[in-house]
C-alpha cells in the first residue's frame, strides 16, 4: 500500500446536526479543493474502547454519545509499526463524506473504504473521500479496524479465537446500516472496497453469508480471499511475540485464560516493539511469512477461501454470487517485495539492486514463495523454475521475480475468482481492471531494473491526486485518468455498471469469451482481453493438471481450451 501522510486540513465552517444516536458537529467545506461543497465528518465512535478485557474480543458497539459529539478532527489510528500516525487502542472510528447537500431525506448512494497495509498498518485517515464524493455525488465512509495482535491474534480460547479486525469491520459496516441514512445516504445501496489487505478483507466479507444486506457490491483491489496472504495461522506468530513480553503460551493446555491475561496486561507499545522484533528475525521467511491475518474460525470463516467458492453449492458461494462484483489489480504487483529485498542483501550472496542470477530464482527465491503442495512436487516446481527464468541476464531475472510474484500471488487467484463470480451468473455483475500508470516517487527508491505499475499505485489517482501532484510527477494525461477512475467507481457503486457519459466503453468479464478487461492508462484507457493469458494458462490449467495426475508431466498435459 502507498503510504503518504494528507496535508493539513483546509479552513471549513463548523456544521451542525441531529442524528439518532445524538447531536454531531462537522465540517462544511463551500469548495473543497474548487470541486464542489462538502460535509465531513470525522472521528465517530462505533465501537466501545477495545481496552482491558476488550482487548482481544470482538467489538462492542458505541451506541450513543452524550453531548455534542465533535466531529471536526481525525482521531487516532490504531496501534501498529507506522510511527507517522497518533496511535491508541480506542481507535475504531469512521470518517463520512457527504457531497453537495445534507439532507436526510437524500438516500445518496454509499462507498465505504476498508484500508490496506498487510493487516498490520494504515488507517482510514490516510485516505481523502471527499474527490470520490464529490465526483459521483455519494457518500463515502473510512474506517478503522485493530491491526497486528490486536486484531488477528490467534487464541485457543473461544473468546478470542481470532478476526477481530474483521469483526470491527462487519460492526463498522452494521453502524452504517443504521445510522447513515441521518446523513442522507440509502443502507440498501452500499459499496465496500478496499485494496491489498483491504481488498482481501472485502473479498473475505463477501463470503460471510452474515453479512446479507450490510453491503450489495464489492470493489476488490490488489488482492483477493484466495491471495496467499489473505489469510493465515496466527497462533505461531501469537506465542512467539507473547514469549518476547514474558508471556508463556501453555500448550499442553485447552485454555488460553491465562495466557491471555498476561497479554492483556501488556503495554501496547510494547507489544508493538515486540512485533517488530519478531518480523526483522524472519529473514528470507518474510517472503512468504504472512505474521497476522484472518484465520479459519469456523464462525465467520467456515473453511478456506477455496473451498468455500468450489462449494458451488454453498450459502457463502450463493451470496458471493448475489453482490455485484469488480475485481483489479496494478500492472507490477510483485513490488511488494521490493522492499523486502534490502532486508535480504545479508542473507543472500550477490547484489540485489543489479539484478537476481537465475539459479538464485529457483534454488532461493522460489522455495520460499511458492506453496508446500508445489515445492514438493519435483516436476511441478521444476515448470514454474523454467516458466519464469531467464539466461545471463541479471536484471531481466529480477523482473521475472516480480511478475512470478505478481502472477502467483495477486493475478492468478483475481482471474480465478473473476470466473467463479461470473460463471452462470445471471443476478449480477463482474468487471476486470488492470492499471499500468508508474508512480515516479516509487521508481526512485527501487532498484534499476524495476520497472511497471506498483502494488497500489492507483490509489493516488483515487484518493489523494490534488494533495501529491505537486510533489510526485506523474504520466502526461493522469488528470483524464484520474477523473476516469473516480467515475468508474462511483457509477459502479451507484448501478453496478461502472459505464457512463463520456467514458471508454467497459465490458463485463465474462469466463465464455476473451476476458474482457478495462486496461486502466493515462491516454490510452481502452479494452484489452485475456490478461497475461499464456501465463494464466499455465497456473489456472496447467500446474492444477500436473499436481492432480501424477502421469502427467508440463509437456504431455492437454490443456483446455481458455476462453
């Protein structure tokens, strides 16, 4: 995820209003960034405190406040390694904008943002929903949920058996069923989007059949339920952090009561220090080594991902299937590591920032990225070793390493679900993106031979443009695009149809033709079809015939025919 902080607020008037749950002062802006007026408000409790014998379980809703609530300000994010934000436990909060007029009577449509950052950092602050308000004239609503431990630590106790995160966004997402039609928007027309751990925590809420009527579409971004960082056993990474503050984990017993006193006991920021600790030991593991996130529970995570959307049969297949649904990513996903590389450099015995050697590829990098069900088929991982190296050229290498990445973590898993939504679907909608715009502010801190769109470049053009152009330079035309995207995406909030006046035309995926896809470019937004389609082949057909025929060897499997 792009982190960069937002400017100082600009001067609004004070604005007052009555909702159900109690007086509220806001911010009214008569030309928010000369693009319209706009109502903000900020820093609203849905959650009780998450402290004390809080901290751990699932949230408590706020509920109504005394006085008038002030709305004006940001409050903090929650707690995490990200030293730029004002960080408390008494974080869950959101953020509303409104656009043009208030007036409860409106039933505007609604977006709300669940922010990125590997389940570990980010903050709903970070990201400005007024350009997105203003452009499709709806109300789009942040939010904070726990990160880290303190929303994904893994516990044998039923109290506090993980997903606590999730368990904010859903409460978040309950408070904007019942109270956001006080600020004119309409709970039976709601979006949820969000991107990198953001994005898969929507791909995630959308198999949860309890969530019927929270929100009708999705908007997934960088990541999806069956990305291999969307979900994880946190219960290691729990005990090894807990053994670092001087709790001991009792695993001959069947009740963690204990264990999570102690933890409870701790002083957050310590807790935090010890995470830090934890994740700088993991070394090359921090390829793959995902240190919290989801869990299966069994309550709101029956089973894997996988399994639930091959289930065709199943309540959280039926529901996925009843939202309508776009799914994207960038051009160069495999950039998340790129920051990862210089933690490396010790382990490793040869110079990163000129390029990989190609028998680093399979024998390193390979090993530790690709699953257990690969790496321990000899023929299958010799495939992948052959299918993304490259002969005596070191920078070359370092490219096919990120769109190895790229392709096995992100790419793969979006198509794959792309085909499950649409196939025979009839209800609902299902759009592709690609974005390929370069961000020159991350060129310039990534090794020469990076190249392409990274992982969550297109959240500037989404979010934050007005507030970073004049510091990070952008491609000739990005203002088209940027106006291009918000329209996309709020019309697909408002219809499920994410075309309108004035637009390139955007055809829907649909898995018994090309895989039309909106290729997203500044001057050159357009149509392209079946996306990397060799390579999609090969692990969407390819390597799933291998590791399931054992005769089968990469030249003599029959692929079926894609498209």
């Amino acid at each position: 995820m792009v982190q960069i902080s937002l400017s100082a607020e600009e001067t609004g008037s004070d604005f007052h209003a009555q909702t159900r749950l109690g007086s509220i002062f806001g911010k009214r802006f008569n030309s928010y960034k000369n693009q319209g007026t706009l109502y903000k408000f900020l820093n609203i409790p849905f959650a009780k405190a998450p402290v004390g014998h809080l901290r751990f379980a699932k949230p408590l809703p706020y509920g109504a406040w005394s006085g008038t609530l002030n709305a004006t300000k940001f409050g903090p994010a929650c707690y995490q390694t990200e030293t730029r934000f004002n960080l408390s436990e008494d974080c869950l909060q959101l953020n509303i904008y409104v656009p043009n007029d208030f007036n409860p009577s409106n039933r505007k449509s609604v977006m709300v943002w669940i922010h990125g950052g590997g389940y570990v950092i980010g903050s709903g602050i970070s990201y400005d929903g007024g350009f997105l308000a203003l452009k499709g004239d709806v109300i789009v609503v942040t939010i904070n949920y726990r990160l880290g431990i303190f929303g994904f630590l893994a516990s044998k106790d039923y109290s506090a058996k993980g997903n606590m995160g999730l368990w904010d966004q859903i409460l978040a997402l309950n408070w904007v069923r019942y109270n956001i039609h006080d600020y004119g928007g309409n709970p039976r027309d709601v979006t949820i989007f969000g991107e990198s751990a953001g994005g898969t925590s929507v791909s995630l809420l959308a198999l949860i059949p309890y969530n019927r009527g929270l929100f009708h579409r999705v908007i997934i971004e960088s990541g999806v339920a069956t990305s291999t960082f969307a979900t994880t056993n946190a219960s290691s990474s729990t005990i090894r952090i807990a053994e670092k503050v001087g709790c001991i984990h009792d695993t001959l017993s069947s009740n963690d009561a204990t264990f999570l006193r102690c933890l409870r006991s701790v002083d957050p920021m310590k807790l935090i220090n010890a995470t830090s600790e934890f994740t700088s030991e993991l070394g090359l593991l921090a390829l793959k080594f995902v240190t919290f996130a989801p869990v299966v529970d069994g309550e709101l995570l029956r089973r894997e991902p996988a399994l639930l959307l091959k289930d065709k049969t199943s309540s959280e297949f039926n529901f996925f299937q009843s939202l309508d649904v776009m799914i994207g990513n960038c051009e160069t996903e495999g950039s998340i590591i790129v920051s990862l590389l210089p933690l490396l450099q010790d382990e490793l015995t040869f110079n990163i920032s000129i390029g990989i050697p190609t028998k680093e590829m399979c024998n390193t990098f390979l090993t530790y990225i690709l699953s257990e069900d690969i790496k321990s088929n000899d023929m299958v991982f010799k495939a992948v070793c052959e299918k993304y190296t490259v002969k005596e050229d070191v920078a070359e290498q370092g490219r096919q390493l990120l769109s190895l990445v790229g392709d096995y973590v992100f790419i793969k898993p979006s198509i794959s679900t792309l085909i499950d939504h649409s196939n025979n679907n009839q209800g609902s909608s299902t759009y592709q993106f690609m974005f390929f715009d370069e961000n020159s502010y991350l060129l310039s801190k990534a090794p020469s031979w990076y190249h392409g769109s990274a992982h969550g470049t297109e959240l500037t053009y989404l979010f934050l443009y007005e507030q970073v152009s004049s510091v990070i330079k952008f491609p000739k035309g990005a203002e088209i695009l940027v106006n291009q995207m918000r329209s996309y995406w709020t019309n697909f909030a408002k219809t499920g149809n994410p075309n309108g006046p004035g637009l390139p035309v955007w055809l829907p995926f649909d898995r018994n033709s090309s895989h039309p896809y909106m290729r997203l470019r500044s001057l050159n937004t357009g149509m392209g079809q079946d996306y990397r389609k060799e390579y999609m082949e090969f692990w969407l057909h390819k390597i799933p015939k291998m590791l399931s025929n054992p005769d089968c060897d990469q030249n003599s499997c029959a692929l079926p025919v894609v498209g």
